[in-house]
C-alpha cells in the first residue's frame, strides 16, 4: 500500500485504488510523518479537526480510514491513543 506521487489524497489497497476525504488524508498523514508516535484524542484533534469538533470525531474518522484501507493502518493503544499499525 502505497500514496500516489503527485496525488496525496490517493492510496493503493490490495484490491485497487482507494479515495480519502481530505480529512482523513490529514489524519493519515499525521501518523505517517510520526510512525513511532502514539497520539491523544485531543492531539490529533488539535491537528487535524476543526476547534468546535467533539473527540468522538476522532473515533469515527479512525474508523473510516480502517474502512477504507486496512483495518490494521491505524492500531488503537488502549488508554492512551492511537498510533500507526505495523503493515
């Protein structure tokens, strides 16, 4: 799985080509650029959502990256956060 050169909202499943909302690319990218990270609801908030959005939006955009991609792209660090998978 890969991005796209020339296309960041683009990434290659196994099965063929996936579109994230932009959005979801920023959240991506977040833990890309920082793959030993663990990052707080509030962190990624603070760095990918809007000020008047609720922590919950950070679950349910986790969720639709899984979806889109693999569910193991994003794995969830209980109590803590949320951190890049092992692919």
């Amino acid at each position: 799985m890969g991005v796209l050169p020339g296309q960041p909202r683009h990434l290659l499943p196994y099965d063929g080509r996936c579109i994230l909302t932009q959005r979801e690319n920023q959240l991506l990218r977040l833990f890309a650029e920082h793959p030993q990270r663990t990052f707080t609801r509030e962190q990624i908030l603070r760095a990918v959502f809007d000020e008047a959005d609720l922590p919950g939006n950070v679950d349910t955009y986790v969720h639709y990256v899984r979806r889109k991609t693999d569910p193991d792209i994003i794995t969830t660090v209980r109590g803590q956060g949320y951190r890049l998978g092992q692919l």
